[in-house]
C-alpha cells in the first residue's frame, strides 16, 4: 500500500511539473499534418511487396470507419495492403500531436470485426532503428484467426508496445521543452493465412527501413 501512495505521489508530481511546464513555456509544437501529406510520405513498395490502391482513394486500400476518426481525432489515418506473390499484409499508421489519440487499439480492431484473444510484449530488432517494442497478439474474426504486431513510435523517437509508455514519453518530452509533440501508431496484420508470426516480424522490419527513408525519418 506505502508502495502505491509513493507512485501516486510521483505521478502527481510529475503531472505537476508539465502543467507548470506549460503555463511557463511558449507554446511551440510542429505543424499539424494532414492525411494527404501521411499518405505521400508511406511506401509504395517494401522488398518486394507492392501497394495495393483500393477504388475510393488510390493512395489507400480501404477508409477507415468514421467512427475511428470521431474517437481518435489524428492527423489522419493510413490503411494500405501490400501483396506479394498472393500473399498480403494489411498496414495502418496513426499519426497525431494529441496523447488522446492513442487509445487502446481494440478501437480500430472492433471496428474491422477483430477480437484480441491473447496478447504479449515481444522486441524486433531492425538494421538502423534499434529494437522496437512492440505487443503480438492473436485474434479472431468471424470466419478466421489471425495475429497482429502494433506498436507507437513517441516524440523522441522511441519505439513502445503500449499506448502508456508512449504517453509517458509525450510527457517527458513536454518537460525538456522538445517541440515535437508528435506520435505514430503502427499495426500490421496478415491478410492471408499462411504467413506466420516470424514472417510477419520480418515484413515490419523491411516496413520500417523502408519506411524511414520516404517519410525522411518521420514514420
């Protein structure tokens, strides 16, 4: 219980500090980005799996619900699908200067009628990005299951399995007055059956080298 209290105290105390934080410091965060510029800055192809345009909006494969966006109120919202060889992985990124937006994702996953069944923390590690955080969970839809990897990459550049140490991050980034005040969400999930875990694992990382480089380091 004296263990509780104190962690209560230090939360307090830390909530404190950016608030104070706030009040004296101007104001100053990076230009709010729209969806039109998030869907030119993400991949066309990645190793080999190429983007598959839907009919609506040839920048991405389908629109997200209206009822995601109402809830979330991001930048904008990024759906893509990339195929290779007939196999296909489905990609959505979130992108937002608003903690707020960075809900527990079951919002996006009950919106396409998945159903988180079993989740854990695993690390991935890439060629120039370090090890990214990241929660792999099993899921089932009506007539299939399936996996998931999402994650959230903070302000300071950081890679975090779960939407509270991404605002922890946001926070401490408010108090050494970093400007940036921007986060991405990521969740990847396979279309087709036959691509396992590993593979999948191996599609985020080839993603986020690739990723990097035509968002020029912003995703």
């Amino acid at each position: 219980m004296e263990g509780l209290k104190r962690h209560s105290y230090i939360f307090a105390a830390l909530c404190l500090a950016v608030g104070v934080a706030l009040l004296l410091s101007p104001q100053q965060v990076l230009a709010k980005k729209t969806e039109n510029w998030m869907e030119q800055q993400v991949p066309d192809q990645v190793n080999g799996w190429r983007f598959v345009p839907g009919n609506e909006n040839p920048m991405q494969s389908y629109k997200m619900s209206e009822s995601t966006y109402e809830t979330l109120r991001p930048f904008g919202i990024v759906a893509r699908n990339y195929e290779k060889e007939g196999r296909m992985v489905d990609v959505v990124l979130i992108a937002s200067n608003d903690y707020e937006s960075f809900h527990d994702p079951r919002v996006c996953f009950t919106s396409q009628q998945y159903e988180i069944k079993k989740e854990s923390i695993d690390t991935i590690p890439t060629r120039t990005r370090g090890t990214i955080r990241a929660t792999v969970a099993e899921m089932r839809t009506r007539d299939r299951e399936t996996s998931t990897i999402f994650f959230y990459k903070g302000p300071t550049g950081g890679f975090f399995a779960l939407p509270r140490d991404l605002k922890l991050n946001i926070f401490a980034s408010m108090l050494t007055g970093n400007k940036n005040m921007d986060g991405v969400f990521y969740r990847f999930i396979p279309i087709t059956p036959d691509i396992t875990i590993e593979e999948l694992k191996e599609f985020v990382v080839d993603y986020m080298e690739t990723v990097k480089d035509t968002s020029s380091g912003y995703f």
